[in-house]
C-alpha cells in the first residue's frame, strides 16, 4: 500500500545543497515533515513552511513512519542508522528508512538485513540530477530494495525526481549510481579537454557550447556545467569532495568484482590534485582549474 500524505509522518535527516529542496518537495506534497540536520539553522525555511523540528535523530525516528537520509559520507550513514542513538535503535516497527546519500552497496545490504531482522522497511535509492534536479523535483532516483517497500515509497520519490527505477534487491540501487558516477567521472573530463581545446583555438566557448551540446557529444555535463565553467561559476551543485568519496567506493565495488576502470582510476587521481590544491568544496566542474 502505497504512502498517503494526510496519514504519514516523514522525518528527513540532512538538509545540504540537495537534500532542503528535496525535504521541502515532500512538504509541499501535503506531507508532516519532520526534520534534523547537524547545522540547525539550515532548516529555518523549511520550519517557516511548516515542517517540524527535531532536536535528535532518536526523537525524529520514534515520531515518523518514514525517515529518509540524504547525509555525506558512508560514516555518516553508518552513524545514523546503527548507532545507539540512531534509526535503526528508535524506529518503530513497520517503518520505512530511506537512505538517498551515494554510499556503499554492502552497507546498504547491512541496514537493510538489520532493519529487516526489526521488522522495519528497508530500500537504498541514491539519486543524480544535482542541485539543479533536487530544486526542480527532476531528479533521478535509483532504488534498492523489495517491491513491496518500492511501492509504498513511490509516490514520495515523485514528489523529488521523475525517473524513478527499481534497480533491483537491496544494494541494488547503490551498485546503479556507482554506474552513473563512472560515466560522470570520464565524461568530466571530456567537458574540460573540450571547453579547453576551443579556448586555445581562439573560439568563443558559448558559441561552440551551443553546437556540440545539440550534437553526438551533448550531455548532461556538458550542457549544465559547460556554462558554469564558461562563467567562471565553481559553486557547488555537488562537492568535489563527495565526488571523490563516491568514486573511491566506485573504484573498491570495481575490484571486488574484478573490473578495471582505467578512465575512472584517472578521472580520480585527477580530482584528488585538484582537492589538494585546495577546491574539495568548489563543485565538480572546478576540475577545469586543472585545464584553464
């Protein structure tokens, strides 16, 4: 039975760059929001709307029937869903968690045999899109997990994306955005060599955007972060930082399924100087200061 939004209470924890516009989709979907973040004031317009605060990740999951989590690093998941004082201690049965963050397929698995063994819902569902697709509710969202929890989580991920795919069991949904992130990390550079080449040929990168990017080579990146690179914009829709983590995790799932990933072990090493040179929290397409 899927989620009714004058009958559900939902908690989101972490309100960053992505995860407020993505809360406050689900407030506007007619959803009692119950919300936490480690810097308070990053909820004010959300709790100016109507959301409800909540002093702790315990009394967020013993208030709401589903929790999502859109935090940064697998630490952080693993903190709050199977510490003491976190989801997996405090929620109810027959709850629902949903972790958004890119993190680890085989800690997906883990919260997910934990939170079964306690009777609660479990699915992994870590998205793509940025900050552009969390604002306008664009985002792609893919899930890991059981149909049946699938289903009663649907009608919240349309409330945030508009292409959402069952990938499969749990993990499932981590092991498609590590795909995703391989394809971005090659495809980033490319953008930058590209934008680069017509800049040392004496083109007008606007003009040469505006050719390829209805061409064979059009992208997303291209096309939604060519004209922050051409604008000098290095603010992040999603941090180096993070892109760096999700490409580490991408690179250890690799070799335990014994796959070599030369344009994803190049696109790292590349993004681990530029976070050395001191852009870890500049967006992704700050990669281009290794190229200017």
């Amino acid at each position: 039975m899927s989620i009714k939004p004058e009958k559900t209470k939902v908690g989101f924890i972490g309100l960053g760059v992505m995860g407020k516009s993505m809360a406050g989709h689900i407030l506007k979907a007619g959803y009692t929001l119950h919300v936490y973040t480690r810097t308070k004031n990053s909820s004010d317009d959300l709790i100016t709307q109507g959301g409800i605060w909540e002093d702790s990740i315990k009394e967020l999951s013993r208030q709401c029937d589903v929790i999502i989590t859109m935090v940064g690093f697998p630490s952080d998941v693993e903190e709050v869903y199977l510490s003491e004082n976190g989801i997996l201690a405090n929620a109810e049965k027959g709850s629902l968690i949903v972790d958004m963050t890119t993190s680890s397929p085989d800690l997906a698995l883990k919260i997910y045999e934990k939170a079964k063994s306690s009777g609660i819902e479990a699915l992994d569902a870590p998205v793509s899109g940025g900050d552009i697709g969390a604002r306008n509710a664009t985002l792609t969202i893919m899930v890991g997990g059981d149909s049946k929890s699938f289903d009663r989580a649907l009608p919240l991920f349309e409330s945030m994306g508009n292409n959402v795919v069952l990938q499969g069991g749990p993990g499932a949904g981590q092991h498609t955005k590590m795909a995703n992130q391989m394809a971005m990390a090659a495809g980033l550079i490319s953008v930058c060599e590209s934008l680069s080449y017509a800049k040392k040929a004496g083109l007008d990168p606007e003009k040469v955007l505006k050719s390829i990017g209805t061409g064979s080579a059009g992208s997303w990146s291209l096309n939604n972060l060519g004209p922050r690179i051409i604008a000098g914009n290095m603010d992040p829709g999603f941090y180096v930082k993070h892109f760096i983590k999700d490409m580490k995790i991408a690179a250890d799932s690799s070799r335990n399924l014994e796959l070599e990933t030369p344009g994803l072990d190049l696109a790292l090493s590349l993004y681990k100087k530029l976070a050395e040179m001191g852009h870890e929290n500049k967006g992704t397409q700050a990669l281009w200061k290794l190229f200017e």
